[in-house]
C-alpha cells in the first residue's frame, strides 16, 4: 500500500485518513525555477566581478575551510 506524500517524517496520524492523492498535471509540480537575470544590471554599465566557475570553486573552499569538522 502507498501512502500520501509527506505522511511518512512521523506522528502517530492514521495516513488513511487523508483518502486518496490525486495528482492535477495541469497545474505546476514544485516550486518555478529562480533564476537571477541581470540583464538590467548589465544594460546600466554593471559586470560580474568574479566568473561563475570561480564563484562556485571559492564558495566550496570556503566551506571546506570554515563549515566541516574533523571527525
């Protein structure tokens, strides 16, 4: 037997309570897709400062530096 979503992180809930999950395929599943535009920051002179693979390997030393623990 399935169970509806989310009922499984504990409680002692009966999850036949809540009936049957439908899904409506017409609407959206999750959460839309942020993505920052910077098109109008650009337009107005501005640029990155820092490339994206640069970013994404300084924010990883950073954690690596400052965010794990020795076991």
């Amino acid at each position: 037997m399935t169970r509806p979503a989310g009922t499984d992180r504990g409680g002692d809930a009966d999850w036949r309570a809540f009936g049957q999950l439908v899904f409506d395929v017409s609407k959206s599943d999750g959460t839309p897709r942020k993505l920052l535009d910077v098109s109008r920051l650009q337009a107005l002179g501005w640029q990155p400062k820092t490339g994206f693979r640069e970013g994404i390997a300084r924010a990883y030393a950073d954690y690596l530096q400052n965010f794990t623990r020795a076991a």
